[in-house]
C-alpha cells in the first residue's frame, strides 16, 4: 500500500502564488506517489470570527482552486474537514490527554491571542485539531510551509503521550518542508512570508488575480537601491522576483542567470509579470470552468468525504476501544 499524505489549507482570505508554489503545486506531484487527502479546514478558520456568508464561498473556492491547480479527485480526495465528523470528534478524545501547557505554549497562539482582546477556546484547542487531522488517517508525510513544524511536533507529541497511555495507535507523522526555491515572500515586503492574513493589497498575488492587477503588483514590488540584477549582491526583493519567475517558468538557474543579469529592475518587473499572468491563465479558465458548474463541485466534495469516512470511522473506533468507551 502507498504511504499516505495529509496537508490542509484555512479557506480565508485568496489563496495566493505562495499557497500555489509553496503548496499546492507540491500536492500536485505527490498524489500519485501517496495515498493523499487534502482538506478544507473549514473548523480551523472558525477559530477566529468569520462572516458566515463569505466563509461558504471561500470554502468553495478553495475547493475549486485545488481541483484547477491539477488535483485529480479520482485519486486525491479533497475534503471538506467538516463534513466528515470524525475530526471534531478525535479532536475531543484527545484533547483530554493533552497538558494544557503545551497550548499555552505555541508560538502560534500565543501571537494570535496577543492581536485580539478576548480569544475562542477554539483558537486555544486549534493544534489538536490539527493533530486529529493527521491522525485520523494515520498520515506517513505531511508537507506543510516552515511555519508549521511546532504544529508537527505536537502532534507527534499527542500520539506519543496517546500510545504511552493507551497502547500502540497512532503512527508518527513526518514533517515535509517543500524545496527552498519554493518560498515566496510579500511583495512589498521580502522579509516576511507571503500571507493570507497580511493585508495591503501590494503585499500578495492572489491566484485568482486579473492579468491587469499582476502587472501592477509586481510593477510595485520592493526592490532595492540598486538599478539592476547583481547575482552577487541583489536585495530579497529582487531574488523573490526571480524566484516568482523561476517556478512559474521552469527555468534552471543557468538559464535565470544568463537571461537576467544586468538587466534593469523595470524591465525585470515586466518579465516576471508576464511569466507569472501565462503561469496563472490556464489555471484560472479551469478554475472558471468548475466555477460554472456547482453541481460538479459539490459531487466531487461529497465523493471524496465518502471515500474517506470509513478509514475515519476506524480510527475513533480505535482510540474510543483503547480508552474504554462504548462502541455501538
Ligand atoms: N494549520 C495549517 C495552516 O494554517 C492548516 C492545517 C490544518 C493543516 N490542519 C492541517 C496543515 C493538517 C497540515 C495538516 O497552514
């Protein structure tokens, strides 16, 4: 049997050309290697306050923008993390064997919380959500971006703290951190990651951006003092632009080097537009497509938690047999 993957994605703000390079293109090459599941993770993005109605669309579009980017749900499945129960349910069972400290103690929580006057418990229980994510389906591999290994951990954390109390259940999920061309930073700032939280519109490409607003983007984007591409010493500006270029392009750095050194920062920008609208086209007339036929979607969502729901129900049966609750 193939090892199997789990990654997940929050359905707020746009998915952007970070979430496509770092992520999604990744998912798109791994599923024919692994078992792969990839969710919606719809109960995270409640955590924080979301507007109900704008949750739904996100949902769909993200769904949507998974299956353009060239996820195959007759071998993937894409999930919906709500509509397949069981999450929320493991996610009980074990948050009580998780120490309260441990939640506490997240860089990621403890970032949140200080941004907002009151939290969710939910915000607090986040990354044992997050942990019966990957549990429920006995994932071998999770690729995730670098801000999400202290999540990793504490998921190996659970399952191990799990299996000492309980007995042999869960398998150890591995961290897979996607190559480093792979890492895109904010345009207007190249020291900070691409985000989708981080507003300012010069800040990300979001993958459903018109050619016109992509062009203006880039045509924005921090640079440096310098007139033009110095491999030696060029700012992160410059180097996330031609990392932009080189993944959408294929391109190997020989190639890179040869077409861009010397040249001057405007005609750079006009390139790796152009790079990034013929990148983006096909993706957006799929994307269009399945868009247009809600049906399609909606079948694909409902086959895929289908699929899964049994390997799901197996694991909660486990964990609820190993801690002593009634099965039916
Ligand atoms: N916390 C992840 C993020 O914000 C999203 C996520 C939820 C996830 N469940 C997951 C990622 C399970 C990988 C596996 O990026």
């Amino acid at each position: 049997m193939k090892p199997r993957v789990l990654s997940g994605i929050q359905p707020t703000g746009s998915l952007h050309i970070g979430n496509y390079l770092g992520a999604l293109t990744n998912w798109v090459k791994m599923q024919y290697d692994y078992e792969c599941v990839f969710c919606i993770v719809d109960l995270h993005a409640i955590t924080l306050y979301q507007d109900p109605k704008e949750l739904l669309q996100k949902i769909e579009q993200t769904a949507a923008l998974f299956l353009a980017a060239g996820i195959d749900p007759q071998v993937s499945s894409v999930v919906v993390q709500s509509t397949v129960k069981e999450h929320a349910e493991l996610c009980w069972l074990l948050t009580c064997s998780t120490p309260l400290g441990w939640l506490e103690r997240m860089t990621q929580f403890k970032d949140k919380s200080s941004k907002q006057d009151s939290v969710s418990d939910g915000l607090l229980q986040y990354p044992v959500l997050m942990a019966a994510d990957i549990l429920l389906y006995k994932a071998n591999a999770v690729p995730v971006g670098d801000d999400q290994i202290q999540h990793l951990e504490l998921t190996r954390d659970i399952a191990q703290r799990f299996n000492a109390l309980y007995g042999e259940t869960f398998v150890m999920p591995e961290t897979r951190l996607p190559t480093v061309g792979a890492r895109i930073m904010g345009l207007d700032d190249p020291s900070k990651k691409m985000s989708k939280s981080e507003a300012g519109s010069g800040h990300a490409i979001s993958m459903l951006d018109e050619p016109g607003v992509i062009r203006k983007k880039i045509m924005r984007a921090t640079t440096d003092s310098r007139p033009a591409v110095d491999f030696d010493s060029g700012g992160a500006g410059v180097l996330n632009l031609l990392t932009i270029h080189q993944a959408f392009t294929g391109w190997s750095d020989d190639q890179v080097k040869r077409h861009f050194a010397g040249m001057r920062y405007g005609d750079l920008k006009k390139t790796v537009a152009e790079a990034v609208v013929a990148g983006l086209e096909p993706l957006q007339e799929r994307y269009r497509r399945i868009m247009a036929d809600p049906g399609y979607l909606h079948g694909v969502l409902r086959e895929s938690a289908d699929r899964v729901r049994p390997f799901a129900d197996a694991t909660v049966r486990l964990v609820k047999q190993r801690m002593g609750i009634y099965t039916d």
